[in-house]
C-alpha cells in the first residue's frame, strides 16, 4: 500500500514511518499544503492521511481539492475534537478522521478499515453491464444499444466517455474531472479535448430534444436520461 502523509510535525511522521514499516506500507512524507498537493498529483497512491493545520494549504482545503479529481481514500488528522469540525472534514471529502493525540495502533485500524471499505466500493462500481431506461452497454463485449437498437460507429474513447457518464448518471463533472477520470492521469491535453468527444458523442447517441449529455454552464457536463432540454 502507497499512503502519502501530508503533516508538518516531524515527530508524528517519523512515528507513522516505523509502524509503516512494520506492516509493510510504503509511505511518502511531505510537510506543507501546496507541496502535498503537488505530490499527490505526480503519484499514484493508495491512501492519503492529512493533518488539519499545514502551512501553504490548511488540510480540509487540501481534501476539497483532492476530491474534485480523485476519490483516494483520506484520514483527516485533527486536533480539533468538535463535532462541528469532524463534520466539517467529512464534507470536504475525507473518508475518516483521528483526533489528536493518537495511539498509532488506532490509526493502523482505521487505515485498514477505510482500504477495506474502499476496496469493496470500487469492486460494485466495476459493473461490466449497465441497463437504463434507453441504454444496454456492456464493458465486457463494448456493445452499446440504444432503444434496442445497436450503435456501431463509437470510437474506444466515446465508448469510455458514455459508461463514465451512465454509469454517473446525473452527477455533474467539470472537464478537468473527465479528463483525469476517462482519460487517465496520464493524459495531458487541452480541455478541449473533452468539448469535442461530448459534441460527436451527442450527434452519436442523442438529438436536440433528446441529448442525454447536457451542458451545466460554468461547471461542465452531466449525464441525464429524465431531461428534455439542451442546455446550451
């Protein structure tokens, strides 16, 4: 397991590194805000732990910017033992939260507990078929039926694109968000990259009444079988 640990206090990094090591965890160890932020986006990581208060980036601002591009599990570290605070955290996006002071066996637990529960949500996400009100999509055969009727022409790229969208069906993603998420971390290219495939995809599957992907001006795009309108 990757974890990558944004906190400032050096005693509690070198702490978490020797119980890393016991269990067999890779773990990065970075100090400032804007630093974890950018060494979150150069890696591939299993797990983040934050602390609340950083220098650069506060931990919960840190979380709510992780969270508009990736769904890696996070643990807040908080010294802060409201429940306004805790509920605070949850709502940026972290999956868990530990209250300071801390035992490290408390930690190692509920690292395990968000992994597992992570684990077992993107195991029911991975669905190779999805069935709605005008779509059949198989994953596995990469066969898409509208109305029952089999369209041929999608390219591997539309074809990802329309599970994404279906399969998130009237939540609203900014480009950067489809890029990172259909597209891959890999990909570098310009936003307009996601206007084009949305554009042909629409031509493809959809009609000026009926457009299934709708424009959400200032926000991007969503997936939306129930609306009538183009919201452009």
């Amino acid at each position: 397991m990757r974890i990558l640990v944004v906190e400032d206090n050096e005693g509690v990094c070198y702490m978490l590194e020797m119980f890393f090591m016991k269990e067999k965890y890779k773990g990065e160890f970075v100090h400032n805000g804007l630093e974890g932020y950018e060494r979150f986006r150069g890696g591939d990581w299993d797990l983040l732990i934050i602390d609340w208060m950083l220098p650069g980036m506060d931990g919960v601002s840190l979380c709510k910017k992780i969270r508009e591009i990736s769904n890696v599990p996070i643990i807040i570290l908080t010294a802060k033992d409201s429940e306004s605070d805790q509920v605070l955290g949850l709502e940026m996006g972290a999956d868990d939260y530990v209250t300071k002071p801390f035992s490290p066996l408390t930690l190692m637990a509920r690292i395990k507990a968000v992994s597992r529960r992570f684990l077992q949500d993107v195991k029911k996400n991975e669905r190779q078929y999805l069935d709605t009100a005008h779509f059949k999509i198989s994953k596995e055969t990469r066969e898409v039926f509208l109305n029952g009727e089999k369209i041929e022409s999608l390219t591997p790229k539309e074809f990802d694109l329309l599970f994404f969208f279906i399969q998130n069906q009237r939540q609203v993603f900014s480009r950067e968000q489809l890029l990172e998420k259909v597209w891959g971390y890999q990909f570098y290219g310009d936003e307009r990259t996601v206007d084009v495939h949305v554009k042909r995809l629409r031509k493809k599957i959809g009609t000026i009444e009926q457009p299934f992907i709708h424009t959400v001006w200032g926000v991007g795009y969503k997936f939306d079988e129930s609306a009538q309108r183009v919201e452009v």
